[in-house]
C-alpha cells in the first residue's frame, strides 16, 4: 500500500468534507457555493469506481501519449480519455472525458484527477467568439501545445490527490512521473 497516497485522500475528504462531516469548501478561501460542493461530492461518489484503471479500460478509456510533467517541478500524470466523449460538446460532471492516474515506480497507477475537455472546434464550430466552457463554476483554460492534439478547452479536477496548488490546478507538485519513463513535458513545447 502506498501510504503518501492514502495519506493524500484522507486529507482530500477531509478538505471537502470537513472534519466534523462539514463542507470547508463551500465558501472561504475555496468560494466555492454549496451547489458546488454537493455537485462535487456526487462527482466523486459516481466515478470511484475508476480508482481501478482496469475498469477505467473497460468503460472505453484509453492511454493517450505519456505521462504528462510540467519541467521539473510540476506533474500531471497519465491521461487515459474517453475518446467517445471527448469527441463531442457534452459537459457532464459524472462523465469525465479524461481520467489522470500518477504512474508509480513498481507498475502501479493511482487514480489522482479527473479532466474534462472539449475541442475547440466542436465548442465553437461557426468561429462566433462563443464563451469558454465552464463546470464547478470554473472556465477552461484553451491548450494549443498539446502533441498530437488539435487546440482544446481543459479542466483540471484533483478529486483524488491534494493539489497545494489549488482543486482545479492544471499541475500538482506532489505528481511524479517515474524517472525510467518518457514523459510529455509541456514546459517545452
């Protein structure tokens, strides 16, 4: 078992739910509402089946590039998407289009966050200016570095490892990608 790993989701629950079953989300420093916080509850209750990569395979999600690092400082981890979803305009909360998993030095992969994301061309087919997407009441952020990958609208949620860098960070400091495997670094692209 992998205690940093355990140690990280306990203190995510209790960041979400408090340490009396109370939400310290849902306003102070997070600001986060109370709709927000409920809605991301129901996210994380809805999806924990995906903390086996095997059934994150079997309900159609895929490996996409390698591990994602941000330089030396900043992980991400490795994606595997559901290319059905990311293919359409559909934003669901409970259907996350990409699944992120920090591989682990022996073979292993811990499921750490959830990504949501849209081309920008099916978002904004017409090229009429139309506004970022949003979800938890937060915007995309438009990625145009990404190899392989035309540009696309991106939300990063780190529902399964504490990210000291905020809940919708797109890098975590705490994520690694093991030293012997490639990696997509997108500080250099």
């Amino acid at each position: 078992m992998n205690y940093r790993h355990l140690f990280l989701s306990i203190l995510l629950v209790l960041t979400i739910e408090g340490p009396a079953g109370l939400s310290t989300l849902g306003g102070g420093a997070a600001g986060l509402s109370p709709k927000t916080v409920d809605l991301i509850r129901s996210v994380r209750v809805a999806t924990a089946k995906y903390q086996d990569v095997r059934t994150a395979r079997a309900a159609g999600y895929g490996e996409f590039l390698d591990c994602f690092t941000y330089g030396g400082q900043r992980g991400m981890g490795q994606h595997y998407v559901q290319g059905d979803w990311a293919g359409d305009d559909v934003l669901d909360p409970l259907r996350p289009e990409a699944l992120v998993y920090e591989p682990l030095g022996d073979g292993k992969q811990v499921l750490v966050a959830y990504e949501y994301l849209v081309f920008a061309d099916v978002w904004d087919p017409d090229e009429e200016g139309r506004n970022p997407p949003r979800l938890f009441g937060q915007e995309f952020t438009l990625k145009t570095t990404i190899p392989q990958t035309p540009p696309v609208w991106t939300l990063h949620i780190w529902l399964w490892s504490h990210n000291p860098d905020g809940l919708f960070a797109d890098y975590n400091p705490l994520i690694t990608c093991p030293a012997d495997q490639p990696v997509v670094d997108m500080a250099a692209s």
